[in-house]
C-alpha cells in the first residue's frame, strides 16, 4: 500500500470517529437533560424571579430617593425589557427539556444498524471525502439531512435517504465528483485535535457523571439546595417589596 493510500484511510477513519464521537456527545448532553435538566430550569426561573425581584427594588429606591412617584406600568415595561434575555433562556432550557423527554429509546441492533448505514452514505458522500458533494445541491442537501437523522438515531430516515442517494449516484453515473485533499496532513492533524477535543470536554465528558449513580444523586441534591437557597433569597425580597406596595405602589410578578 502506498503512503498516500495510508494517508488517505486514515483520513477517512478519523473522520468517521469524529463523527462517532460528536454523535456520542450529542447523545450524552440528551441525557444529561434529561436527568437534571427539569431541576436545572428550576433553578435558573428562581433565580430570575429573584433577579427580576432585585431590579424592581432598585427602580423603586431610585423613584423614591429623587423624589418620584412610582409609576406601575412605567416599572413594568421596564422589568420587561430586562428580563428579556432571561426569559428567553428559560423558554430555551424548557423546550430542549420537551425535546430530550420525547427522544426514543431504540435497541443495539438498530444503533448497529444506523452506523452501518451511515458510514455507507458517508463512504459515497461525505463531503470532507467526496467535496464534489458540496458542488451538487440535491446531494449537499441530502447530506444535511443524513447528519441530523445520525445524530437523532432515526433509521427509518437513514433507510429512505440511502436508497434516495443510491438513486440520484446511479443516475450521477454512481459516481461523484472527487478531488485531490490538499494538505492531508494537515487535515489529519486538525481531526486528531478535534478528536481530543471532544473527548476531554463537555457535553463528552458528562458520560463520567451520568454513569455514576451516587455523583447523579450528588449533584440533584446539590441542584436542591441551590433552588432552596433561592427560594429563601425570594422570600427576602418578597417582603421588602412588600413595603413599597405599602407605600402606594401596585405591582405584580409571577412566581
């Protein structure tokens, strides 16, 4: 064999693990969510609710050392737009939580079966094997379309997108375009960095806590006791509020 055939596989091996090992992450930060990711958005909307609590203390004491009435809806508007970006971080962390607990629980026969079928594809495609790929629309989109049915373990999606490609290579003449890899030792040096990368952090690394029981019941308990501190810290603010309201001003908040 020669050395720019050696090169060339093993090229393609680091590719393929590069995904492996992106596709396993992906799945560990799944389940990361989906021990901890209820009690996490727990945390964090107490955490706003405080936060909001704080600036609403702030906007009064500000009035009232100038010598202002407390305008409610003025106050409002502006705990809105300040709370913004918190919201939509909470809406986020609520959604990805929806997404992780509809995720499907597939047999090892089908993970087998969806890796064979993807390195398949990717022998055909991929476009760090195959760039040509990317200079044939129908099949830059496919390609995208395989990425993601890899990584949501969807066979049946896999299944139909294999015998669609097959279709469009045998009409392409089986065959897509190739081209020289410039720099392959290079592009092997990149991937092997990329490798280590993922492995040595996190979502990867989340593997060595999901697979410890008493370090998942450490870390719940310990995500408790931060939502309990924050509930007391609410507390505390909920009556200092209480004394402006006392003083005039009307205001609402959700808890």
């Amino acid at each position: 064999m020669s050395d720019k055939q050696e090169e060339y596989e093993q090229y393609e091996k680091l590719l393929f693990e590069r995904d492996k090992y992106r596709k396993q992450a992906g799945e560990y930060l799944r389940e990361y969510i989906r021990e901890f990711g209820e009690l996490m958005a727990d945390v964090f909307r107490k955490k706003i609710s405080c936060i909001e609590k704080k600036k609403m203390i702030s906007y009064c004491q500000i009035r009232i050392n100038r010598g202002e009435m407390i305008d409610a809806q003025a106050m409002n508007e502006y705990i809105r737009r300040e709370m913004e970006d918190y919201n939509e971080q909470l809406a986020g962390m609520i959604h990805n939580n929806e997404l992780c607990r509809k995720d499907v629980t597939i047999s090892s026969s089908e993970v087998m079966q969806i890796k064979r079928i993807y390195r398949r594809i990717a022998k055909k495609i991929h476009p760090d094997i195959h760039p040509g790929t990317l200079d044939l629309p129908v099949l830059s989109e496919m390609w995208i379309e395989v990425m993601d049915a890899y990584d949501r373990n969807d066979l049946k999606a896999l299944e139909e997108l294999e015998i669609q490609i097959n279709s469009i290579l045998r009409e392409l003449g089986d065959d897509v375009p190739d081209a020289e890899i410039p720099d392959i030792d290079e592009k092997i040096r990149v991937l092997e960095a990329e490798i280590e990368k993922i492995l040595s952090t996190d979502p990867y690394q989340y593997r060595f806590l999901l697979e410890d029981e008493e370090k998942v019941q450490e870390y719940k308990e310990e995500l408790q006791e931060e939502l309990d501190e924050y509930t007391r810290y609410e507390k505390q603010l909920i009556d200092i509020l209480k004394k402006y309201i006392a003083g005039g001003a009307k205001f609402t908040w959700e808890n």
